[in-house]
C-alpha cells in the first residue's frame, strides 16, 4: 500500500523521480547528459503545447 502512494506521488505530482534521487551518485557526464534531455524535453513540451494552445484558440475566435 505505502509502495503504491509512493509512486502515486511520484507521477502525479512529479515531486521527485529517481533520477533526481540517483543523479548526485553518477559519473559527472551522465549528469550534464540526463540534464541537456531533460532541457530537450522541457523545450518540445513548450512547443507542443503552444501548438494546441493555439489551435484551440483559434478554434475559439
């Protein structure tokens, strides 16, 4: 049960994932590597929901 509320918490409120846990542990590249994907990924998100945000409002007016 505290296993299943702990990966409840995990995706739904993204508090902390274990790669926030287990980075401080790795070897410096494999840091700035897991840094640079998760830059990547907050930029496509960025750009993937303006696209929608922007569809819908054009939708919208």
């Amino acid at each position: 049960m505290a296993r299943l509320l702990l990966y409840h918490l995990i995706d739904y409120r993204r508090i902390f994932s274990l790669i926030d846990i287990v980075e401080p542990f790795l070897p410096i590249g494999f840091q700035i590597t897991l840094q640079v994907v998760s830059v990547v990924r907050a930029i496509q998100n960025i750009v993937i929901n303006h696209k929608k945000y922007s569809e819908i409002m054009k939708k919208v007016f």
